[in-house]
C-alpha cells in the first residue's frame, strides 16, 4: 500500500511541485494551506508523514506539531525559508523529526522522505525492538535504567520526562556503551537520514540529554564528547 503523506505549505507553486513530485513517486498526497485545516486532516486521516512548512495562517508549524504531537508520533519534516537555528531547534523541541530550510532539491526531499517513511515501516513491522526487549528488558548504569519495555527512564528511582526522539538517542548511546559513535553514523541510526553536512539535530538533542541525566551538564560524565570523533556513551 503507498504511503499517505500531508503536505502543508501556503506557497501555491510550491505545493503543486511538491504535490506532483511526491505523487509521481507513488504517494498519495492530501494537501492543505492553512494550519487549522491540516490538524483536522491529520486527525482524521492518519497519515504516514507530514511534510510541514512552518509560516502558516491560521497555526503556525510550530503549534500545528505542539498539538498533533498530542495524539500522534507520526514522522514531521519541516520546511523553513531561513536558515535560523532558532527555528531548527524549536521545531525540533517541539516534536519535529527531520527538517529543510528553503530553498532545498527536490532530489534531497526525496531522500529524507524515503527516511522518514522507513523508520515508520520499521516501527510497524516491529519486532526487532521487541524481540532485543524481550532478551535484555532494562538496562542499568548505576543509578540511570532504561526499561526498554515501557520506554520509560528512570534516574534515581525517579521517571524522566524524555522527548521520542531523546528516549531513542538515549537508547542507541546505551546499547553501544564504550564505544565511539560519530554524529554521521547517529544520524543515519537514529533519524533514519544519511549525513548531509549539518550534524547540530545530534548535539543539540545531546545537550538536552545531559541536561536531564548528567550531574553536571557542563562537566559531561555519561555522554562525552570526543573531538573531531563524535561522542562516546561511559553509561
């Protein structure tokens, strides 16, 4: 069965090429220009991917992710017209998973949206996750344990409030403790994406982990950083 994907963009010409570029690729593709309009498609039509502009009347992207992030995990890739950093990691803090700043070739579109849509046929067919579950249920650093049943993370005894893809980075570092992982091999493991020359999605969700399971988030004891290697899990 194909992919459904919403687009959401209030450029006319750019969601027509979006539209027939995406369809001549097999996808069947709802369209809407207005934020308020694309949250009730979403929830009505459960879609495979929102493909998500974050200028918008009626509910900016920003809000439109707060509120669908709600009631569904399904993958968001956001279109921004600056090149902002500001905006990249609101999106992302928001509930976004993947994003492209305008302008941007169709070709690379193409290749994130195959990404996305990758992991969401993984997570479907599921049972890698829960058969590595099954055999190995938690895992425990001292005080911080991962129950890999309930996705839940608990630092002292104590659940910690982590985002989806915060719980994932945290996993992926657990399972490959001691070992160093460069930001080109965890974004390909992690978001599903090959590297494209911007690994910042790795080190601000890095940052945001060390916040909630470091000591001493400037002092780093869990998750260091190895220069010009990438990062290594000491658990």
């Amino acid at each position: 069965m194909s992919a459904k994907i919403l687009v959401v963009e209030d450029d006319r010409a750019l969601l027509e090429t979006l539209t027939y570029n995406l369809r001549k690729e097999g996808y069947l593709v709802t369209t809407a220009s207005d934020g308020l309009v694309a949250l009730q498609l979403a929830q009505q039509q459960s879609p495979d991917l929102v493909i998500l502009d974050i200028m918008l009347p009626g509910l900016d992207g920003f809000e439109f992710t707060r509120r669908l992030r709600q009631q569904s995990t399904v993958p968001i890739l956001m279109l921004t017209a600056r090149d902002d950093e500001i905006d990249r990691v609101v999106g992302l803090e928001v509930g976004g998973d993947d994003y492209l700043t305008k302008p941007f070739s169709m070709r690379e579109l193409m290749a994130r949206v195959k990404a996305q849509l990758r992991r969401v046929n993984m997570t479907k067919g599921l049972p890698p996750a829960e058969a590595r579950a099954e055999e190995q249920p938690s895992l425990t650093f001292g005080n911080l344990t991962l129950h890999r049943s309930r996705g839940e993370v608990l630092l002292n005894g104590t659940p910690l409030t982590l985002k989806p893809k915060e719980y994932e980075l945290l996993l992926y570092f657990a399972e490959h403790p001691r070992r160093l992982l460069s930001r080109e091999r965890i974004l390909e493991d992690v978001w599903g994406w090959e590297y494209t020359g911007d690994s910042r999605t790795v080190d601000v969700h890095v940052r945001w982990l060390r916040q909630k399971i470091e000591p001493d988030p400037s002092r780093p004891e869990r998750i260091i950083t190895v220069r010009g290697g990438g990062y290594r899990f000491e658990g």
